[in-house]
C-alpha cells in the first residue's frame, strides 16, 4: 500500500468553519477568555477535536497554562549517565506535568549550536546542560541564551547552578566499608589521571586512609583505563609480587568486573579473601558479576531530579543558589565485599 | 551568590523599540517580507542579534524556511536500542538540518499522552516511534496525529512505515558462519518464548540447520531469559550430558558472555573446541568477552538513518511504501568463532 504524507496541519480557520461561528469567536472558545455561551463552546471544542486541532503552542502560552517543556542536551552518545539523569528530571516533575526532550550532541560546535537553536525555536522553556564528565564543557556556549540553563554532570560557569555527584564522599564511604570488613591493605585500581575524578577520588582514598590510620604507600593508587582489560592487568601485577591488597576499590564497575574475573581464576576468594567495591552501579555490569558487587551509586536519578527541580524554578522567577551542588553518593552492599 | 530567573523572553516590541522603528517593520526585516531599506534592515537584525530575539518558531515556519524537527519517543528506559537509532537518525538528516528530540515515554498511557500532546504542541514536523520489542506497541495510540509517524523496533498499524531487523536472515548468517567452521552439533540458547523474536530466531534455526543437512533435535532450541545467568546454566546443562554441541549461537550478547565464561571455567577452550556466535553486537559486552565475540549486529543505526528519511519523505508529502521493512542484519567476525 502506498500513503502520502502528510495531512495538512489543521488552523483555527477549519475549526471555525466546522462549527459554524468566526475565526474569533473559536480563538475566544478555545482559549477560555471572552464570553462564548456554553452550547456555542461545546460545538467549537468538538469541532476542534474531531479535526485533531492543535493550538500553537506560543499562543496558547501567552492565553492560559501552557506545555511546559525542558529541553535535554547531552554529549553523553551512549546515554549511561544522561538516561538516568532524564528519568529523574521526568519523576521529579511529573506534578507539573512537564516533558523532557533529549537532543544529542556531537563534539562538532557548528552541530551542536544548530540544535541548540533548534531547542529555543520550538520554545523550550529552559534547557539542563549534561555530560559524561565534570570537567568538561558542552561543545557550545550557552551562557547568553533567553532560556534558563541548568548544568548537570558537565562543566558550567561560576554564576550557573552546576549538580555533580559529591565523588570525595562516596570514596570516603568506600574505604570506610572496606576498612569497616576489617581490611587494611587496601589498593585503588581507576581510571586516566586526564580525568578530574580520578584525581578527586584518589585524594580522598589517600585521606581517608590515613584517616584510618593505615598504610598507604603511592602505589596503592593504580591509574589505568575505565575497562575490564584495566581490572585484568593490574590483578595481574599485583599477584606478581608477595605483597597482595585484602581490600579493592575500583574507579569504575568495568574494572571491578574484570579484577573480580581475574581473582576467580587466580582461585582467590571474593570476598573471604579480598573484598572488592566499585564505583558507578551499572546494575548491567554490578548485578551480573560473580559474587554481585558492592559500588558506589552516584545518585543520578535524584541528581537529575533536583537539577529539573531547579530549573523550573528559575523558570518561574525564583530564586536559586548559583555554583557546584555536591550531592551525596551511596554505597550499595552487594556480595563481594 | 544568588540569581532570579528568568530573563524575560524578548518581543518583537523590543527589537522595534532598540532599532527606533515600528514593529511591523522590524517583522518585515527580519522576516525578509515586505520592503526594508538596507540601512534599516541591517539595524534592526543588530538589535535583534543584541536582545537575543527569536522569532516564533510557527510565525518563522509560516514566512521562511524553518527548524525542522523530528519527535522520538520510545518506552527503552535503558536506551541500548534507541540510542543507536536516535544516532542514525541525526547522521541521516545532518544534511537536512534536523534535530531530533528523543521523549521518554513510560507504560502509563496518560503520561504517554501528555508527552505526546507536548510535542505535537511544539510543532514538531513528524514522530518516530521505537521500543525495545517488535512485537509490542506503545502505550498511547499515534493513528490519528496531525503529523506523520514512522515505527521502527516497535509494533506499527499495517498502513504505517515499520521498520525492523531481518532477525531470520540473522540468523541464517549466524548458523551459515558456524557450520562454515566446520561445526555440526550446534545448540540455539535464547531468550524467552514470549517474544516474537525469539520464535523467529529458533524458526529461522531449524530450517538453516536442516538447510544445512545437519539434524536437529527440539532440545536444540534452548529458552531462558536475557541474562549471563542463563548462558551459565544451559552451559552447565549441556555439560552435564555427554551429548555436547560444538557450535552454540546465542540469542544475546549477554547470554553468549556468560557462555564464554562458563566454558573457560570448565577449560573448554572457545573457539578450539567450541565456536560462540552472539546476536546484538553490544559492544560494551561484546569486545570484552574473552574472547571477543562474534556476533550479529542489527545495523540500528542504518535503521534510525532510514527510519528518519521515511519520516522527512512524509512530511514532504512524497509516496512512500507502507508496511513492514525487514532491514539486512550483518555478522561481525571477532575471536569467539
């Protein structure tokens, strides 16, 4: 079968027409102002449904409440970090009946600013700025647009409000867990230096260790890559000296998959022998390793929520702390530690 | 510091104003209709550009070329299916200038309307509707838009465009690669009856295997669930006989990474003794299997590049052929086979 597309978009005419009265008097119906007796109403709302009328949306905001819309820019092309951040700005504005709409954007600036502009075309009422990595920016600037603009998971200006998970804590809670099991040898096996993270995390891990009260040489912090290939190897030159970690604390949940795979060949015990906690929960990977892992969740659904929650209120004129908001992580206990 | 939002949106009123010139002028100049000196002209684009004044998207849309805008909704809270089509969506209609803005819809039928009802509020040019299964619908019923809709992994009415993978071509590849090898006792572990792909790939099994003159036992088709877990078990059970296969496609990554795994620890070496092909190419589960495995790849990305050019096609009103569109999948030859 073939079809052709598409239907003509239907106008105030059509409706008018189908019900009988003037242009003005359907506006008036449809919009709720003016006075248009009930009957008259009733006849012009089943016109405009019947034809699948819509009002456009820039009118029907200045006349009564309008759909409110946020507009979702990401870099994050995989979506690991921005879908849970989205699910959480829906929850958390459900009661205000608000959308979310996702655009990705790609690394090239001319592209990004196209849908950025795209974004204030179709009248979103504020935009959340996110990422894969806090120490990055979006690909195009968006510190003078006519919409508020919410920061979340990627770098913003000083003046914006900016929601990053508090990493220094959740290390904190990680080497409390590990030291609170009774280990004391405790490695960091992580990511790239190139990564602010990284940094953070292992200053925290060197701090809290010696909060402890325990040992911690420099070596003790292995930077490497966010893969399981990264577990696997730093396992691997660990268990080829004499003097071997009881405690891991991964920079990611790839690489506490990998460590807990090469322990499992190496026939050590997880957790009797070592106790190994991640970072992420990626319930994909954390849930699916043998024993399951214990990680740190970064909170992101309620990140995204309170980011959305800070939106709509500077849409609506009010008043919100500009500047970094840490907000807590938590450790999820799982089998292997 | 502290800071009220928002800015208030720019009019045409303050363009007019900031230029010194009425207002139905400067919508003659920056809507390029009507006659404007150039002197005139050129300041009252200044006094835009400086306000940050954005026309309406529909007044633009009426006078002048305008941002065209694709609508994605999909019920794929984890995105693995979406965001490969959202990707080949955007590659496919770059040169068109589109956005695309991706609305996460849940399975409440209401909310699903409410976001409906906001796109289509924000005059958004067409839809795409996807999913995670082909065989379901979403939970709000797009037949009667004011704009065109393409299906694409998801369940479309049979006068629509829906776009899915040749998952028994699939799998004839699949099978056609193992028994190339040199295997004869293949198994088919899979997900559960429940979806149609599933009865598909197995269909599609029988025949390629019988195709192939190699016999096949009904115990050859082994339902589970999406999961590592299950690799691990049908593995154990296959083990646990003295009838093993030499051949073992899979009916996800995740299945065939916990298949691998539980054949290296029963030392049954892959490929040596037994070839794993996987389906999904996931490549996040797919490269750091060990090793690496063969799988099938969807081609979403080409599926979002064609879902999107059905939609512009419709909204340009040229024919296109309705129905269902069964897209090429492609076997991706790593180390597992």
């Amino acid at each position: 079968m073939i079809v052709t597309g598409p239907r003509t978009r239907v106008t105030i005419y059509d409706v008018a027409a189908a019900a009988g009265v003037s242009t003005a008097t359907a506006s008036k119906a449809l919009n709720e102002t003016g006075r248009v007796s009930k009957e008259t109403r009733a006849r012009i709302r089943k016109a405009a449904s019947d034809l699948g009328f819509r009002p456009n949306s820039l009118a029907r905001s200045l006349t009564r409440k309008r759909s409110f819309t946020v507009g979702l820019l990401t870099d994050d092309t995989y979506g690991r970090f921005t879908l849970p951040v989205m699910a959480g700005i829906s929850e958390g504005l459900i009661d205000h009946g608000v959308s979310v709409f996702l655009c990705a954007i790609e690394d090239n600036p001319e592209l990004a600013g196209t849908h950025v502009d795209a974004m204030l075309d179709k009248q979103i009422d504020g935009i959340i700025a996110t990422g894969k990595r806090v120490d990055r920016t979006l690909p195009v600037d968006l510190t003078h647009l006519p919409v508020p603009v919410v920061y979340a998971l990627t770098a913003g200006p000083a003046d914006a409000v900016t929601l990053v998970p508090d990493d220094m804590q959740g290390t904190r809670d990680a080497v409390g867990h590990l030291v609170g099991q009774g280990r004391s040898r405790i490695v960091h096996i992580t990511g790239p230096t190139s990564f602010r993270v990284v940094e953070e995390r292992a200053t925290a891990f060197t701090e809290a260790m010696q909060a402890a009260g325990l040992p911690v040489q420099t070596s003790a912090v292995m930077p490497g890559s966010w893969s399981e290939r990264w577990g696997h190897e730093a396992v691997e030159a660990l268990w080829s000296s004499s003097d071997r970690p009881d405690g891991i604390f991964c920079g990611n949940d790839q690489i506490a998959r990998g460590v807990i795979d090469a322990l499992r060949e190496r026939r050590v015990d997880v957790p009797q022998d070592v106790s190994v906690v991640g970072f992420d929960n990626w319930e994909i990977v954390a849930e699916q390793t043998r024993p399951p892992l214990t990680t740190i969740d970064m909170n992101l659904k309620e990140l995204g929520r309170q980011a959305g929650q800070a939106l709509v209120r500077l849409v609506n004129g009010e008043t919100v702390e500009t500047g970094l908001w840490r907000l807590p992580c938590t450790l999820v206990v799982r089998g292997s530690s």
